[in-house]
C-alpha cells in the first residue's frame, strides 16, 4: 500500500536510476544519498541489459539499491516515469531498518528475454546477463 507522500522520502532505487546509469541524472542528481545495500523484500529483480524489472514473489528475496531521500516533487517525477511503464510505488520495510522505502515495482510477469539478477543486482551489462542466461538455460535441461 502506498502512503501519502511526506516532505522527504526515502526512495530505493535497483535499475537506470542508480549512479551512473541512464536516469540518474535527470531524477536525482542532487538527491541526498542515504546508503547502498540488499534489502530483504518479497518481490524478485529480473532484467535484461536495458532496464530491470520488480515484480511480487511468494518468497523473500534480496533486491541491491542505493537509498536516497527526495522530495514531493521528485517523488511526483519518479512516479509519472515509472507510471508511464506500469511501475507503481509500493513502500517497504527493509529488514533491520524502522523508516519504509519506496521502490517501484511492476505487476509481471518479466517478460521471456528477462532473467533472474543474481544476488538481487542489475547492472545493466550485456555480458553479465548473457551469462546469467546461459546459466538459467543450462540448469533447465
């Protein structure tokens, strides 16, 4: 469920808006960086080497991001982005942690060229995933 956006959030990113990736600079350059590091959520991280995938799984796995807190607007930008794709915000609660994070997830399925990120972590290389893939194909014969 999504609360009400406050002042300042507290925002998990896993994907194109990390440092160094495609978005990061057009949301949130600026932003203050909080920590990096799993959390411990019931969703599972797919992806290929364009852009990763959330989606809601029976079992808790761990998802990589880097935390910042933002501000309505930028939260109000985030969300019409990854509106736009059928993400949505859901917060959570990290294990460990008291303050919920909001981290965009989408309702699935990942498409077929996806593929589990191993260990909770998409970087965006072709190279990793295709090995990944490979990996995947070769423990489904």
């Amino acid at each position: 469920m999504t609360r009400p956006t406050s002042s300042r959030t507290l925002v998990g990113v896993y994907g194109t808006l990390k440092r160094g990736h495609a978005n990061h600079d057009a949301f949130l350059r600026g932003a203050e960086f909080v920590e990096a590091g799993a959390v411990r959520i019931p969703y599972r991280l797919f992806g290929n080497e364009e852009y990763p995938m959330l989606v809601p799984a029976r079992e808790v796995n761990p998802v990589v991001v880097e935390t910042y807190r933002v501000d309505a607007e930028t939260v109000s930008q985030l969300d019409a982005f990854e509106g736009q794709f059928g993400y949505r915000r859901v917060e959570v609660v990290p294990d460990g942690a008291t303050a919920p994070v909001a981290i965009y997830v989408h309702p699935g399925p990942p498409p077929p060229s996806f593929v589990p990120a191993p260990g909770g972590r998409w970087n965006g290389e072709p190279a990793a995933f295709a090995r990944a893939l490979a990996r995947v194909r070769n423990r489904d014969r």
